[in-house]
C-alpha cells in the first residue's frame, strides 16, 4: 500500500496532473515498452504482449478534485471556484494547500458565538467562502499566490479500522495504484495503460487516449460511489465496502458491454473473488468516451468502493482493492486462452 | 529551577498541546502533559477534584499577595451517545459546535485505546439538487471507525468522548492555524509568562492555572479560585478577531498584540495597571470592549467567595470552534510578557488600592 500512500498525498487537481504523472511514470520505467505522454497529460504505458492477442486499453484516471484561487481580497484571503463535484458543505474548517509550492490555507466559517438564531440550517455557499493563508494583506498574498493557481485537501493517508484506508483522491488513486500493479504482473495481453486526466471535470483525457490506442477492448479502474452508511435506505447506497470490487452496469455515460460485463462476471465466480454491481446510475466515467472512440470499443468498469468520496476524506477497504487485482488477473488470463466479448 | 528538566520552545509547546485531546470532562491526559512541561518554572503543583492544573511559583515577599493567571484546557468537541448495528457512532456535542463544520472531519475517539474515525458524507453523486441546500443536523449524522458492530462495541463505549484531529500547521508570517487554540494558546501564554518570570523579580506568589470545563460554564474556574483564593486574577482567553464575513464591530486583529477588555468583568485598576505596563514595555496591544459577559474564566473568578478583581487579557483568533482556529503567535508571547511584568509589578501596596473608594 506504499504506492497508495505516495499516490493519495500527491496533489494532482484536474488540469494539474503533473506530480501524479511523474511518480507514476518513474515506477513504470522498467516495466514498460514504451512510455508516452500527449498534448493533453495522459500517461500512457504500453506492454506490448503477444500479437496474437486483442489490445487492450485499461484507463484510471490521476486527476483529482479540488478548488482553483480566483481572486486576492484586499484582506489577503482568495476566494476559489471548485475543480469538479464538491458539496460546499464539505469545505468549513478543512486545511488546504495552494499552488505549486502547496502554500499551507485555512477555510474557516464564522464563530458560533457570532451566529443569529436558526444561521445553522443555513447552507454556506462556496462563493461566501474564502481561504485564509495567513497573509496580512492582498500584497502579502500575491508574494506566494496568484489566481489560477490550484487548491488540494492536505489530508495524511493513514491505515484505519479492520483494514480500512483513509486519504484523500481514492477516486481514482486507487485505480492508478491498482493500473501500477496490473503493469508489474506478468500478462501476455497487449496491455495499454492509460493514466488519464481531467475526468473530473468532463472526462476530456480518456477520449484522446482511446483515440490514440485503438484498443479492440477497454476496462475502467475506479474508485466509486459507496454509501452504506445510517441515512442512506440500502437501494440507494451504490456499493457496498468488504463486498469486493463492483462492476458497473450503467451510469450517465455508458453501458457496460454485455460481453464484457459477462466476462468478468465469469472470471470472478470461476475464481471464488467475491464482487458486487454498482446499484447507482449516477455519474459517469472514462468508459463512456472510450466506449465512443472511433468506431466503438467494448469497455466495462471495475470499481473499488470508496467512501466519502468527493471530499477531504475518503476510505476504502484493502480487500476490496486487492480482490479488484485478483479479478483483473483472472479476466486477462481468460482473454489469454481465448475469451473474446 | 532545576536544570534537569527538559524546556521547550513555545512553538513546540503550543503544537504539542494543541494537538493533543482535552475535550471538556477529559482533560487528564492534556493536564499532566501541561504539568510536566510547566515542572522546570514552578516551585509546586497540584491538581484539584476537578482536575485543574495549579502549579505555584513563589514570590520572595514575606506576606506574599497572591495572584491567579488562568486559561483553559480543555476544548469542545463530541461525545459517543450510540453505537449502531454497523458499528457506526451516533454524537452530541460538548461546546458550542457547528454541525456545519464537522462534514468529512477527522476524529479521534477516546476510550479504551485511541480510534482514528471520519465524520461521514453522502458523495454528491447521489445527492439530490434539494438536498444539497439544506444544512445536516447533528443527529443525523455519524462517525466512521472502521469497524463492524461487535469490533466497534468492543472498542468504544456511549459517553465516550471525541476529539477533533488537526496537526497544527504554520501559514505566511507568524501565523499558525489548528484545533484547540482556543484555549491552548492562553495556556502557551501562561507558560511564555512563567518562562519570562524566571528572570524577574517577584513579591507575589504566583498560580499558574490550567483550568477544565471553562466550554460548558466556566466550571474549572469556579472551584480552582475558591481554593487558591488570589488577591487578583487575570484570564487569558482567545477573543474573535475580524475577518472577512464577520461584522465590523469585532475590530480586534491578529498579530497587533493583545487585546486588553474593558467592562463589568474586568476592574479598572487591573485594566490601568496592564495597559501602563504595555507602554512602559513598549508590548503591542489593543483594546476591546465587553460590557457584560466576557465569555472567559475571569467571569467565575470575580464572584468568588467575597470577590476577587479580575482582568482578561485576549488573544485575537479567527475561525473560532473550527478545526483551523488561527492566531498569531507573537499575540501569544506578547500576552504572556505583559502578564509577567504585571505580576512582577505586584506588591501589598497594589492591593491595598482595590479597597479605596476613590479607584
């Protein structure tokens, strides 16, 4: 779990993928054919394999969300916009970090002592929020930061619970960290490695690497929506952690391919790996454009459950990342001896 | 003073207590980390039934006046009220808590052994538009440790206190940001005061007291000041400094020194005698006014037994009760010169005029 550690401290906010890449890239090094970045940040990491074999494309995405500074008040404090899907009601009393020399900030909210009577079932709208580095004034401020520059949660990764994590980035860190493994394994499959960018905020990196790999079939390494928790009913939690890895049946931007779908479904039972569906059509993921790329791809998703996801902490279950692993091997061995979609 | 014992910086001593937990009604641990490090500047210590921290440097007088520094330790945070079928932990608060800061917030549950926990949030996923508009309550929400219900019931108990997790960090100039400044920075002031005084002169005896439960009715103080009985108190407090959002009536700033209250609470002659030792020492500080309440231990302090003349000394500090309260450390070293030189100051017959008619 050290690359998982190193891979969710990292900042790495959709649009600014940059520190992931570089960490990513220098464990592939020797594990690679070849190693390219294109005009958008996507890594890719290509194996070769037999030529016998379809190529196949496995996608996880570095990017993460965040915030991205606005404007300077005058008062020293920035306010941001948020990079992809925040609550605003995630972001009172969080620490942040700004711009490429991570310049430690606050967001605060009012005392309670200065509240009006019924202020608490207020919602506090990102836009009347700001972030407080400490500077004394605008001036001050411009001496470390500037607008544009991009915002990330400082949360330590840290090992909780019966096998738990905790960290920021999980979706989709684990998914980089999951591709990573994948590229150590020993396959035959030609296996193209796209550590994508910008999904968070459109999906924008996959559909150029697809374009560029030209897979016969794709997979998608997630972390995904998992809501088991009190005041969610249970048809409405996605994924369940400790179930294993979940497939993905339909969301926002694709279907599964049915073959696909049965393939891994196929792999996982003849392998006693435990894994469950995603129960959520919500969102969308790098499988819809690659799913559109050219003439078409078959693509499917697996996803390791994460919970919180979105906000300055997330946690996840080590099994159910290691049994994600397991079915991955197994699929791509069937492909070897023969599984077509 | 013994040579022996260990001596920190007052950074080092404020990250340390800061980070630590003392929710209010658990403060042993943080009282006899407070203890240890007070040990090489204080003849004595001890605790109350309560659990304050009084530890006394002694004065060379022959009749000594006794003066009361107080801040508390203890901080707000939550309490474990169930553990449910999944092993998630059902909270209230203890302090004044907005529910709208604990969202995706890091926790430490105190019980048996220490658990690390999450205050769980629904992804925006799988929230409706409508949803989002409307602010959690409290009861509605739970704790995350990681565990399944028979591993959670093993471990936590309901009554369990819960601390907020928050390394203290460090922002541009001298500022710092973290949980538990309030009140952790007033005991790093009383602590920059028992540093300083150790090359002062000194009549008076002096009580350092790290004070309990002052977030849910400045209880330690009330019990701490009956036993020492002071001839004068001072509280050193945190006090909301301005910033962006918050109304322009609170005029008090970090980092331009302390902030001397005038009111009901504070006797003028206390007032007159910090503010004059403020000059004379050329310490920055600035005034803040609060007629009634002061919100701070001096409040206890006054109405003790016949009555007790009190001062406040405030150290700004945004973001008040969130976990990124931030101050600036100079206001820290400043208030606690000031309070070293005000006891050094000391003497029978500073005492004598709190009786005078004519104050």
């Amino acid at each position: 779990m050290t690359a998982l550690r190193e891979l969710s401290e990292v900042p790495g906010v959709a649009g600014d993928e940059g520190k992931v890449r570089e960490i990513i890239r220098q464990q592939m090094q020797e594990h690679a054919d070849e190693i390219r970045v294109d005009a958008l940040g996507n890594l890719l990491v290509i194996r070769r394999g037999s030529p016998d074999l379809p190529r196949l494309m496995v996608a996880a995405h570095m990017d993460e969300v965040g915030l991205m500074v606005s404007h300077i008040d005058k008062s020293g404090c920035l306010r941001f916009k948020k990079v992809g899907g925040i609550d605003d009601r995630v972001l009172p009393s969080t620490a942040v970090r700004v711009g490429c020399k991570q310049v430690p900030g606050a967001i605060g909210s009012k005392p309670v002592h200065q509240q009006k009577p019924g202020e608490q079932n207020k919602v506090i709208e990102s836009d009347k929020m700001y972030i407080d580095i400490g500077a004394s004034g605008k001036e001050e401020a411009e001496r470390s930061v500037s607008p544009g520059d991009y915002v990330h949660f400082a949360t330590e990764f840290e090992e909780m619970g019966d096998g738990r994590l905790k960290g920021k980035a999980f979706d989709d860190r684990a998914g980089c960290a999951q591709l990573i493994e994948l590229l150590r394994s020993d396959v035959e499959v030609p296996l193209y490695a796209a550590f994508t960018v910008q999904e968070e905020v459109g999906l924008r990196g996959a559909q150029v690497a697809a374009w560029e790999i030209e897979p016969d079939l794709a997979l998608v390494l997630e972390g995904t929506t998992c809501a088991d928790v009190p005041e969610v009913e249970d048809h409405g939690q996605s994924t369940a952690l400790g179930e294993g890895p979940a497939l993905g049946l339909m969301d926002r931007t694709s279907f599964a391919h049915p073959g696909m779908l049965r393939g891994l479904i196929r792999a996982a039972e003849e392998n006693s790996i435990p894994y469950q569906f995603r129960r959520s059509t919500a969102g969308g993921n790098d499988a819809g454009p690659i799913s559109l790329s050219r003439g078409g791809v078959p693509a499917a998703t697996v996803s390791t459950p994460c919970r919180y996801i979105h906000s300055p902490v997330s946690v996840m279950k080590k099994s159910d990342f290691e049994n994600g692993l397991r079915l991955l091997s197994a699929f791509l061995q069937d492909i070897e001896r023969g599984f077509r979609p | 003073m013994s040579e022996l014992l260990e001596t920190v910086t007052g950074r080092d001593f404020l990250r340390e207590i800061c980070t630590a937990a003392g929710v209010s009604g658990a403060e042993d641990s943080l009282g006899d980390l407070v203890e240890k490090r007070f040990a090489p500047f204080i003849d004595d210590a001890r605790r109350d039934v309560m659990g304050n921290v009084i530890m006394r440097r002694r004065g060379s007088g022959a009749d000594p006046p006794i003066l009361m520094l107080a801040a508390h330790m203890d901080e707000i945070g939550l309490v474990v009220t169930e553990v449910d079928k999944r092993g998630f932990l059902r909270f209230a608060p203890i302090g004044g808590v907005d529910p709208r800061n604990l969202l995706a917030g890091e926790v430490e549950v105190l019980g048996e052994e220490n658990l690390p926990g999450v205050i769980g949030v629904k992804p925006p996923h799988l929230i409706s538009p409508d949803e989002r508009t409307r602010a959690i309550k409290m009861e509605d929400m739970y704790i995350d440790v990681g565990l399944d219900e028979e591993s959670a019931r093993a471990k936590v108990q309901v009554g369990d206190p819960v601390a907020f997790r928050r390394e203290t960090f460090a922002l541009a100039g001298d500022r710092l940001a973290g949980k538990a400044m309030d009140d952790r920075a007033g005991v790093a002031a009383l602590y920059a005061a028992a540093q300083k005084l150790a090359s002062l002169r000194l009549e008076a005896d002096v009580y350092f007291v790290a004070t309990v439960q002052e977030e849910v009715g400045l209880r330690g103080a009330v019990t701490s000041t009956y036993d020492i009985m002071p001839d004068a108190g001072i509280a050193v407090d945190v006090t909301m400094a301005s910033a962006p959002g918050i109304p322009s009536s609170i005029d008090a700033e970090i980092g331009k020194g302390p902030a001397l209250t005038q009111g009901a609470n504070i006797h003028p002659r206390m007032h007159r005698r910090l503010r004059e030792i403020s000059e004379r020492e050329r310490i920055p500080h600035q005034q803040e006014i609060e007629p009634g309440h002061s919100g701070t231990d001096a409040w206890s302090m006054q109405v003790t037994q016949s009555g007790v003349p009190t001062a406040v000394v405030s150290i700004p500090l945004r973001y008040m009760h969130t976990t990124v309260e931030m101050l600036s450390e100079s206001d820290i070293t400043n208030s606690g010169v000031l309070m070293a030189y005000f006891a050094a100051s000391i003497d029978r017959g500073f005492l004598e005029g709190f009786y005078d008619s004519s104050t």
